[in-house]
C-alpha cells in the first residue's frame, strides 16, 4: 500500500471545513477519505502556526541556508587570511 500525499492546499481546506464545525470530523473524514484523527492532527498544526501567517514575508529555507553558507564561506576566508598572516609573520 503507498502513502497518499497531499497538498497544502488540500490540507488547509480540509482544516477550514473542519474549524468551521458544519460537519463532524467524521463526516469529513468519510467525505475526504480521511482518518478523522488525521484531520485532527492537520487542524492542531495550522492552529499552532496560524500566528506566523500575520508576522510578514518569512524567508524561505533556500534563503537561509545561503545565507548560512555565505556566513561560513565568509569566515573561512577570514581564517585563511589569519592564517596566512601568521605564517609570513613567522618566516
């Protein structure tokens, strides 16, 4: 049996028809082909970062881990520099 996937997109209307409370979550869960506790768990994760939504533009995971590896590069050329000081001031 393969796992199903499923979009984001999907999920959030799922979530929204469940906060609205016109249905059960079993009747959602049976009009989705869903488990009700899945359901569930996707309405307790949107709620816990429903706050994050009004916080403004957030930057994507591609974006920090460039910036992650230019702050690394960036110190390694540092110590290099540092480095290749020592040795001249050492000759």
């Amino acid at each position: 049996m393969t796992r199903r996937k499923f979009t984001s997109k999907f999920k959030t209307k799922v979530v929204l028809e469940a906060l609205k409370e016109r249905q059960t979550l079993a009747e959602l869960a049976r009009k989705y082909e869903l488990q009700p506790t899945q359901i569930s768990l996707w309405k307790r994760e949107f709620l816990a970062s429903a706050d994050q939504v009004f916080e403004g533009p957030t930057k994507s995971k591609k974006t920090v881990e460039q910036e992650e590896k230019e702050r690394l590069l960036k110190t390694i050329g540092q110590q290099k520099i540092e480095i290749d000081f020592l040795k001249d001031a050492l000759r």
